[in-house]
C-alpha cells in the first residue's frame, strides 16, 4: 500500500487501524517500520498496601490519609514539622490577615 505523508506530517491508514497503538521503529537506511501494540496496564497497588509499603520512621505518618503522598511527606517531614511549629507561634495567613485588617480598620488614637 502506497500512502503519501500530509504537509503536517500525518499519515492516514484508514478506519480499518483507527483507534490501534503502533510503535514506530525508525530505521538507519530511512525506513519505518509500525508494529502493533497492546497497551497493558500496570497494576497499581491498593491505598492499604501503598501506606504499608512506605517505611515510617517511628510509625509517623502524615495526618489526613493522602496515602499517594505519604512518601513525599515522610522525606519532608523535617520542614514539615518545622512549618507546623511556625503556624502555631505565628499563626496562619488567613489569621494573621485577619489580624492585619482588624488593625487596619482601627480609628488612630490621639496620643
């Protein structure tokens, strides 16, 4: 079959192939070769699974069960704590916005 490439680069095989995976295997003398593919999930473990995979130093474990980033907090735990002890002294944004604009709203006294 003689198919001619479209000016953006596209090759049309017909409905017959539509909606099929091909791998494209590019030859050193200029040929193309497409080889039909299935595509295979890969299993994914389940959420109990993944938080018993993850080693948890002393058994912390992020609160809140975002089992897909226990990881990320485990490696992090350090500034996340740190981050923690800084919300608590200072407060949050939100709060101390609030703080800010109550202060803002204040008539000056006279001294």
């Amino acid at each position: 079959m003689l198919k001619e490439v479209g000016a953006s680069g596209q090759i049309s095989l017909g409905k017959k192939y539509a909606g099929q995976l091909y791998e494209v295997v590019i030859h050193e003398d200029g040929r193309f070769e497409l080889l039909p593919m299935k595509v295979v999930p890969q299993s994914r473990p389940s959420p109990t699974q993944r938080i018993q995979s993850v080693s948890a130093p002393g058994g912390w474990v992020p609160p809140g069960g975002y089992t897909q980033c226990t990881q990320w907090a485990l490696d992090n735990q350090e500034a996340l704590t740190a981050y923690a002890a800084q919300i608590k002294e200072e407060g949050t944004a939100a709060e101390q916005l609030e703080s800010y604009l109550s202060q803002q709203s204040r008539p000056e006294q006279s001294t």
